[in-house]
C-alpha cells in the first residue's frame, strides 16, 4: 500500500507541482519518490513470495492429501 501511495504521489507532483520541490543531490522529489515506490513494491513482493513459499514448505501434507488416512 505504502508503495502505491508513493508511485501514485510521484505522478501527481510531477504533473501538479513540477517545481514545488527543489533537486535533492541532483534528483528531483518526484524521482526520489518513485525510486522509493519500486523499492518497497520489490521488497513486498519478495515478503509475500518467501512467506508463501514457507507456508506451503511447512503444509504441503494439505496439499498432497498425505495425511488423511492417519486421522482413523
């Protein structure tokens, strides 16, 4: 969510205030943002894929149906 925000506010500063904010170290503010907006959309998606990932490693048994026939 954090991302969209910021990707979204890159947009509306670039188009709305172009030069409401000066350079940072030779970047513009709505630069700055959108960097940070694919930074934490990467970092969103790499959580999501590992806890996955981790969540089917430790119950893949419900998956496959490995265990049905143990409960009787």
């Amino acid at each position: 969510m954090v991302s969209a925000i910021l990707l979204l506010l890159a947009i509306a500063i670039r188009r709305d205030f172009p030069n409401l904010f000066p350079e940072i170290a030779g970047y513009s503010f709505d630069g700055i943002l959108h960097l940070l907006g694919v930074i934490f959309f990467v970092l969103a998606a790499v959580l999501t894929v590992s806890s996955g990932t981790k969540y089917m490693t430790k119950y893949w048994s419900v998956f496959t149906g490995e265990d049905e026939g143990k409960g009787e």
